[in-house]
C-alpha cells in the first residue's frame, strides 16, 4: 500500500543527492508503479491544490484535476517532477515571445498518463488541462518552496506576463468543482 509519509521522506533524501532532479524522479516513478495504491490513499474527490509538504529545497503538492478543467500558463522558476496516478494531463508548453517579451509562444506540449512521471526544466512555462470526463489526480514535487518564491502566470485572458496569484488559482479550482458537481448532477 502507498505510504505517503514514506514517500515524503524518501522525497526529502532524493533532493540531498547529487542529482536530485532525477533522484526524485525515480522516487515518484517507483510510487506510481501501482497507481490504484496511490488513488486509494490520495482519494481524489474534488479539484484542488493540497500542501503535502513544504520547506525551502521541497514542495509536495496533491493537484486534482477537475474533468475539462484548464488552468493558464504558469512559471515554478524550480524544477519539478509531476507524477500523475489517476486520468491525464495534457501540458502545453511555451517560450517567451523575445529577450524582453512579456507574451508567450506555444513550443509543443506532451500528455502524460497514469503511472507516468515528466521532469520539468527550472525554466518551463506550461499551461496544463484534464482531457477527461473524469478528475485527474497528480503528485507534484518541486525542487524548492514552490508557495514562497515569487512567480508568473500568463493569463487569464490575454498571455501577458504578470504576477501569479494563488488566490486566482484556487477561485479557479472552485469555479471548476461548481462545474463538476453541477454536470454530475444534470446526469
């Protein structure tokens, strides 16, 4: 069965090695070699971001998708490890217009299922969506404090460059579960 205070800590021993991206990495792969173990545990109901834990070389976070649900383009300005154990995520990933550009330019994007884990550079910009009719539940591990350092997001509306607000966030995972629950009750 998924341990989530082991896992935390063996997220904490990978980030003292010398390759911690790719330590942590291995770390959320290997808990996401039983994926229904971690669903069982995590138990996602509603669209949310839940501190798992955070200090300033880690933060683990439990992100539940919405079904459909979108959320703009974002920076962490750390690198971080997603690991997805129930539904998808589609990422859409962007480079900034010009050296001194305040927009973005789509560059590719990548879908990343249950059981698999994406490393992300320190410099990715991504947008991220649930494809699903269903919610999608994530573990996110960043290599820092991702809820400290001061960050971007690009949008909403148009994708100019300003500061990220977690409480826009958080409205938009509210204004997602109203959605969620007012489709599952027209069913």
């Amino acid at each position: 069965m998924f341990d989530l205070d082991d896992f935390l800590c063996r997220c904490s021993d990978a980030i003292a090695e010398s390759e911690p991206r790719r330590a942590t990495r291995e770390v959320l792969s290997r808990a996401l070699a039983a994926p229904g173990e971690m669903a069982e545990v995590m138990a996602p109901r509603e669209a949310g971001l839940t501190v798992l834990h955070q200090a300033d070389d880690l933060t683990v976070l439990h992100v539940v998708w919405a079904p459909g649900m979108d959320i703009w383009p974002h920076d962490h300005r750390m690198w971080a490890v997603i690991g997805i154990y129930e539904g998808e995520e589609d990422n859409t990933f962007y480079r900034r217009g010009g050296p001194d550009s305040r927009s973005l330019t789509a560059s590719g994007g990548k879908r990343i299922t249950k059981g698999d884990a994406l490393l992300l550079g320190a410099d990715t910009i991504h947008a991220v969506s649930n494809p699903r009719r269903g919610p999608t539940g994530a573990i996110h591990v960043y290599g820092g404090d991702l809820i400290g350092e001061p960050r971007s997001q690009w949008g909403p509306g148009p994708l100019e460059e300003r500061p990220y607000d977690i409480d826009q966030a958080r409205r938009q995972f509210a204004e997602a579960n109203a959605s969620w629950r007012e489709g599952s009750s027209q069913r």
